[in-house]
C-alpha cells in the first residue's frame, strides 16, 4: 500500500476513530494484569472489569484526541521556526501532557472505583496502583502521543516535499520554456530575410518556402510547452528547415540522414535540436559548391549523432549564445542527461542521448 493510500484510509474517520478504540481496550486488558485491585477478579467481577473498560477508552480517547489537537496547536505556533525546533516543542509538549494526563488518569481511576463500587479499602493507600502500573500508563499513553506525533510531522513532511517538488518542476519548467523561446524569434527572422529576397525572384518557389517556413513555425509554437518530443517527429521539423536552406544555399550543403526506425518511432529527445545543430554547422563554418559542408545524423548505442565536415570560418559571426549551451541546458532540464561533445581535425561531432 502506498503513503497515498494509507494517507486516505487514516484520514477516514470510521476507521480512524476503531483503530484508537481498539487500541485502547486492548490496552485496558494489559493494564489489568499490572493492576493490583484486579487480583483474582478478572473474571468474576465482570460488571467492574467492563465499567474499567469502558472508562478507560473513553478517557484514552480524549487523550488521544487531545494530543491530535496540541500537536496542531504547537505546528501553527511555531509554523515559522526550524523544523528541528519544532520536533523539539512538540516533545517537550506532549511529554508534559503525557505526565499530566498519567497522574489524572490515576486520581480519577481510584475515585470512580470508590464511588461506583464501594472499594474503600482498597484505596486506602496506593499500595493497590503498584509503581509498575504507574510507570505503565505513563509509557503507554506516551506510545500514544509519540505515535501520534510521528503520524503528524510525516504527514508534514510528505506535504513538505510534495511542494517542494512541484516548485522545483515548476522552475524547471519556467527555465524550460525561457530557452525555447530563444529558439522562436531567433529562428523566424532569420528564414524571414531569405524568403524577402527570394519572392521577386521566383514566386512559385517562395510560395514553397512559405509553406515550409509556416510548417516549421507551426510545430515550434506547438511545441514549445514540450520538454520532450518523438525523433520522427523532429525530423518531419528538420526535413522543412533543410528545405529552406536548400533553398538558400543551394548545392553548398550535403545531408545524409540514417535513422532506424525503431528510433524514430520511439526514440525521444527537445524540440528543435537537430534544427539547432544543423544552424549552428551552417553558421560557424566555410563551405561551398566545389566544397560542400557534410552534415550527417545517425543513431547508434542509444545515440543520435549529428557531425559535419570542420572548416571554420575566418570571421566568426557574433554568438547570440542559442546553441550548444541551450541544447545543453534543455537536456539537463529535462532528463538529467549531458551531451557529447567531440572534434577532430576534420569534424565536429555532437551526441545527442536518446531518451
């Protein structure tokens, strides 16, 4: 049974309140046996041993109910204060309580017995409440309010965590939703200024390029509040962004995708990120028709891999730092996992983790 079963099931009040009962009139039994006035009577005064009974659930659950109250009392007193300090308010409280309501339960015990069956004599001393019975009910209504106060700060701290996590996932989220929205207007008004030069020139073509532009904005925008998306998915995405920069750059750039099917169907990884890499080999790199830049996306040991040819331009372009470090941080956000990153003398090599 899990915490949030058993949460409801206590919080039940029929089956709450049986359990107390049933606890306590077992204990009545064992208190009994400690009790001196009880010698060789147990089951010959049954009148008496029943009226002890009841009159001992009925002051343990006033007990029990009373320490359910001050440990709500104690919480909302020092609600503000370390958690620590206040375990320590509540020992000492309930420690207090527990001592009070044992020397009570021993007053009021002796003169109910003597107003309700006559037994003077044997309260003429305490002799008959022996110090173990003494000691007893002091332990066991301490077994109950500790049972009670564990009760209470778990369900504190439960509650406690519970928020704690859903605060976490919301920052998360919120840090989430900060960086894919350096990827929208970044990508749009980059593929705006082709498509201004590219409608006087050839309008059958541009209208192609609308219609891939607007796919591709489209599944930005729909996407955009996912922390995770299908490979399949993400390549119907990249395969209108390659559209657009075969558009631009013509023969200057060589694609070659091999991406098993499993993965694509399966396989998961953050919205635009194959975008955000090929972008990024485009931006950073010299290329050209007698020297195009190879890209190539793989899948291999759990891997997406994404490598182009290395030839770095001269004249870097300023970094608006949506990249790499995104691309990073998504994944960090979303899975906890790291990219790889390697170069060599002839390529640059990105490994994505299949998720």
């Amino acid at each position: 049974m899990n915490f949030q079963n058993s949460q409801k099931l206590f919080e039940n009040r029929v089956f709450r309140y049986s359990l107390r009962i049933l606890t306590l009139y077992t204990f009545s039994i064992i208190f009994k046996s400690f009790d001196l006035t009880f010698a060789g009577e147990l089951r010959a005064d049954g009148f008496r041993s029943f009226m002890f009974s009841l009159l001992y659930v009925a002051y343990g659950f006033l007990v029990w109910e009373g320490a359910v109250r001050l440990s709500r009392f104690i919480e909302r007193r020092s609600a503000t204060r370390d958690l620590s300090l206040r375990m320590g308010l509540l020992c000492c409280g309930l420690l207090g309580y527990g001592l009070l309501v044992a020397l009570l339960f021993g007053f009021f015990y002796g003169i109910t017995d003597v107003l309700l069956f006559n037994r003077y004599e044997a309260w003429q001393s305490f002799r008959s409440l022996s110090y173990d019975m003494h000691f007893g009910t002091f332990l066991f209504f301490m077994l109950i309010l500790a049972f009670n106060g564990i009760i209470f700060y778990y369900r504190r701290w439960h509650e406690y965590q519970v928020k704690t996590e859903r605060l976490m996932r919301e920052n998360i989220q919120a840090r989430y939703d900060v960086l894919m929205n350096q990827v929208e207007p970044h990508f749009f008004f980059n593929s705006l200024s082709v498509l201004t030069n590219l409608v006087y020139k050839d309008p059958d073509l541009s209208a192609e390029y609308i219609t891939r532009l607007a796919k591709c904005y489209r599944y930005i925008l729909d996407k955009k509040f996912e922390n995770l998306i299908s490979v399949e998915a993400e390549l119907e995405f990249l395969e209108s962004y390659i559209f657009l920069m075969q558009v631009r750059h013509q023969d200057h750039i060589v694609f070659d995708i091999d991406i098993t099917e499993t993965v694509k169907q399966q396989g998961l990884i953050p919205p635009a990120t194959l975008q955000m890499l090929v972008e990024n080999a485009i931006k950073h790199n010299r290329f050209s028709a007698l020297q195009p830049l190879h890209i190539r996306i793989h899948d291999g040991e759990g891997l997406l891999q994404v490598s182009n040819t290395l030839c770095r331009r001269s004249l870097m372009q300023p970094s608006t730092g949506i990249g790499l470090e995104n691309i990073r941080k998504r994944y960090e956000l979303s899975s906890g996992t790291q990219i790889g990153i390697q170069e060599t003398e002839d390529r640059f090599i990105v490994k994505l983790p299949i998720l």
